[in-house]
C-alpha cells in the first residue's frame, strides 16, 4: 500500500524507489520477524505444559532479548542503508528517495519488533485470530496515515515510513493490552526477574538460527535485486527503460509475496502447533500435524 499510494500521490520514481528498496528491507524486517518467531517457540513449550511460571519468565526474557535486538538491529541497519543501496546498484536517480524511506522503516524497527513479538507469543498461546484482527487494522490505519502524512503533511516517501512504523507500533500495543487482558497466567512479574544464563541461552540458541535461516532468502533476493538492477548497464540502456526494469520486478515481487504468503503462514502455524503439543508430549499429534501440513502444501501447489 506505501508503494501504491506514493506512487499515485507523488510520481512513478518514488514508487520504484520504495519498490527497489524491498529486498534490502525484506532482510531487516524478516530477520526481526523471525527472531520473534523463534523466541515464541519455547513460550509455547510451556504453555503446552502448562508451566505458567517458565511462561512468565519466558515473556519477560522475550522482551529483554527483543530490546536488545531491536537496538542492534537498528544501529547496523542504518549504518549499512545507503551503502548496501550502492551494493546493489541502485539507479541515481532513485537512491536517494530510496534511502529516505529506508531510514525512516530502520528507525521504527522496535515497533516491528513490538509488534511481531506480541503476535507471535499470542499464536504460541493458541490465539491467532487476535493478531490477524490486529494486522487488518494496522492496514487500514497505515493506509489513512500514508494519506495523511504524504498529502497533508507533504513529508515524501518518508510519510509512509511513518505511517508504517506508527500503525504497527498502535497494532503492537493492541496485542500487548489483549495478552495481558486475555492471559493473566502469562503475565511476568518479580519472581520473572530471577533467571539464569542457561534460560537465557535456551531462547537465543532457537530464535537467532531461526532469523539467521530466514536472512538466507533475503539475501537471495539481494542478490537478485542487483542483477535486475545492473541490467541497465548490461544493455546499455536509457534512464526510462532503466526505471522499466526495477518497475517490472518490483511489480513480480509484490505478486509473488501474497503466493508466497500462504506458504509462509502454514509453516508459523505448525511452529506454534508442534510447539505447544511438545511441551504436552502428545507428539502422536504433533506427527498428525506434520501429515496434515503435507496435505494442505499439495494442495495449495
């Protein structure tokens, strides 16, 4: 939607700048993403064994290990934005744009963080209709503000970095109230304060290969991205079909996301399945799942 609507209240170049930007930022955002996923999984170990003391514990070490994340990840993010657009051979004509709207996503990075961190121990609690509720008003509000920020405000490409980062952080606190609300059993309090460095570890050792393995596919399509972008230089081509090029992939990535969509939000909804009936030791029907996954991936092939 921030693409759209910039490039229907701006101009065709601040599309594909947001557009060209989309591998670059695929790989921060989905490293953060996942690195929630993966700290999720063991809470949903405990919640399946009904372990609500390690439960409480285990949210408050998610949020200290997200803090620290969310900090790391920002710093390197925007030491490493204009660089890695030069990486890839952005156009001159877009890198700058282009470079604005990724600062301003780095910056909001605790509020991606935020947000995919209360989703995600939500789905590890069995609720996933609440985060989905959650996203669904995040992109209609994202949408308004795109509007608000972009025309009224007249703040450019990084009008929708603002909108996004403001409508996730507004999302993200729905869910944190929900959690708390819904789950009293899952809210950390003193005795959470006291943990030692084995527990620690057990979360970092699961969510940091987890983030690491989804980055492998964003570099994949960094590596992508700069091959369509040095197809100018290739066939020598004019600025017009330079813009063509990143327009047409960028347009190929935004239609292949919501494919890819599906298969992605199986895998999280195993995930948190299995996560849950291990920490019960039912695996008769974590092995039932598995079988019923395999199903669904025919299908939706």
């Amino acid at each position: 939607m921030d693409a759209i609507i910039v490039g229907q209240t701006i101009d065709s170049n601040a599309y594909v700048s947001i557009g060209v930007t989309s591998s670059l930022v695929f790989f921060d955002t989905g490293f953060c993403q996942w690195i929630t996923f993966g700290l999720a999984i063991p809470i949903s170990q405990h919640y399946g064994a009904k372990n609500y003391k390690s439960l409480q514990k285990g949210i408050f070490i998610s949020i200290i290990l997200a803090i620290c994340a969310s900090i790391i990840l920002t710093i390197l993010a925007i030491l490493t934005s204009r660089p890695l657009l030069e990486l890839v051979n952005t156009q001159p004509n877009l890198i700058d744009s282009a470079n604005e709207y990724m600062l301003t996503i780095y910056l909001g990075l605790f509020a991606t963080i935020f947000y995919n961190l209360s989703a995600h121990i939500l789905r590890s609690l069995g609720d996933s209709k609440t985060p989905l509720i959650a996203l669904i008003v995040s992109v209609l509000l994202n949408i308004g503000l795109d509007f608000l920020f972009i025309l009224g405000f007249k703040l450019g490409v990084a009008g929708a970095g603002y909108a996004t980062i403001l409508s996730q952080f507004i999302s993200g606190a729905g869910c944190w109230a929900y959690l708390l609300i819904k789950f009293p059993n899952a809210r950390p309090n003193t005795s959470s304060l006291h943990f030692n460095f084995k527990e620690l570890f057990l979360y970092i050792k699961i969510s940091i290969p987890m983030a690491f393995q989804f980055s492998i596919i964003g570099i994949g399509l960094i590596i992508q991205q700069n091959a369509v972008n040095g197809l100018d230089e290739i066939n020598n081509a004019t600025s017009l079909i330079k813009d063509l090029y990143a327009t047409s992939y960028v347009n190929a990535c935004k239609i292949n996301n919501f494919a890819s969509g599906i298969l992605q939000s199986l895998g999280l909804t195993m995930v948190a399945f299995c996560g849950q009936n291990y920490g019960a030791k039912k695996i008769d029907r974590i092995k039932i799942g598995i079988n019923i996954l395999r199903l669904y991936l025919l299908l939706f092939h």
